[in-house]
C-alpha cells in the first residue's frame, strides 16, 4: 500500500510539473518524482541487494541520473522543467521495463537455439 501511494504522490508531481501549475506543492512533490520514479528503476534491477544496499544504491543512482541529465540539457543549452521531467520519466519507464526482458533476447538468441 504504501507503494501505491508513493506512486500516486510522485504522479501528482509529474502532473503538476507538466501542467505548469502554481501550487505550493509542486517543488516538493516535483522532486519526490525526479527521486522516487529512477530510483524505483534501479532498485527493481537490483534485486539480488539485501533491502539496505539497494535502497543506497537506488537512491544515489537516482541522484546521479537527475544530475546526469539537468548536466546534459545546461551542456546543450536546452534547460526546461518539462523536458527533464519527461526525460526522466522516459528513463525510468525503460529501467522498469529492461529486468522483465529475458537474457537471451537481448542477446539475440532464439530460446530453443544452441549456438555450436
């Protein structure tokens, strides 16, 4: 459940990010987003962690992508609330799609082939 609600808080920021609502709540509920949804990315790929070490991990990953990215758009010259948004959108959504592909599908091989 508090999963769940974690999810609908961080949308409510996305959307109120997108949107360009003025609201007291968007700046923090913006960035619980920019920190909840890669670091839900990264924390589903590693699930061989104990609890701690993957909570760590995916949060400083998370960190480390948002920098990546608002570092990207100032090198670029393309700085927009909107555009990092849905960028890390963009990237988390591919981060929890990447564990449910199986290994030998993105090693092009065919499940019932035996390379000799």
């Amino acid at each position: 459940m508090l999963a769940g609600v974690a999810a609908a808080v961080a949308g409510v920021g996305a959307v109120l990010a997108l949107a360009d609502i003025t609201s007291p709540l968007r700046g923090p509920l913006t960035l619980f987003f920019l920190l909840a949804a890669p670091g839900a990315a990264i924390a589903s790929a590693l699930r061989g962690l104990d609890p701690w070490g993957r909570w760590i991990a995916a949060v400083a990953g998370a960190v480390a992508l948002d920098l990546l990215v608002a570092e990207a758009m100032l090198a670029t010259h393309r700085w927009s609330v909107t555009g990092g948004v849905v960028t890390i959108a963009a990237i988390s959504v591919v981060g929890l799609l990447a564990p449910m592909v199986p290994a030998r599908r993105l090693l092009g091989r065919a499940p019932g082939r035996r390379d000799s």
